[in-house]
C-alpha cells in the first residue's frame, strides 16, 4: 500500500498534454544553407512563404546559401563617405565655386571689410 500523496508530481488543475487537440500545425518545410566556412544552417519555413536565396551564418555572420558547393561571398559593406562627398556627388566644380565666393563675400561684408 502507498504511503503519501498518490498523485505525487502533478499539480492541482493541471490537464494531461493535448496538443493535437487544440491545435493544427502550419505545414513547414526544411531549408538548408551554407555559408562559406561550411557551416549548415537548417531553417524551417512555412510551406507557402518563398524561400530566401541569401540567409546569414547565426555562427559567423557570413552570407548564406542554398548550394554547398559554391556558396556566397562575403557581402562588400559600401564604404564610408564623407560630407564633402555627399556634396561633391550634388554639385559640379564650377557651383561649388560660385557658392564659396558667395559665403566668402557675405562675410566680409558682415566683418565690414570690402569683398574682392
């Protein structure tokens, strides 16, 4: 005969595991990646989204793709530019003089000595 509590390792209220029950799971399907240090990366994906080419590394943080034996590059970050080349992409040469000489003579004029 059992000594104690019979239902030992159970919670008051709590209901045996039915998830079949509540609910249908969405159709998924498995995708494979590979990124150019050959790490696999496995993705499950719903079975009516498109499936991405590109997908990145969670290891190393490199791209990834769906063919293992040519894998994609590493992605060339677009270099740092300056203000000045934002304004040199806006502007010709000749403006940017025009402009300069402009400033130039309003602040002679504002410091009260003659332009030129």
């Amino acid at each position: 005969m059992p000594i104690g509590n019979v239902i030992r390792g159970t919670r008051a209220g709590s209901a045996p595991d039915r998830r079949a029950q509540r609910h249908q799971p969405a159709p998924c399907r498995t995708v494979t990646y590979w990124c150019r240090n050959a790490h696999r990366t496995e993705i499950r994906l719903a079975a009516e989204v498109e499936v991405p080419q590109v997908w990145d590394c969670p290891r190393c943080g490199l791209p990834a793709g769906r063919d293992a034996q040519n894998p994609p590059g590493r992605a060339r970050p677009e270099p740092y530019k300056t203000h000045l080349a934002y304004v040199k992409e806006r502007r010709t040469a000749e403006e940017g003089e025009a402009i300069l000489a402009e400033a130039l003579a309003a602040l002679r004029r504002r410091r009260g000595r003659p332009a030129g």
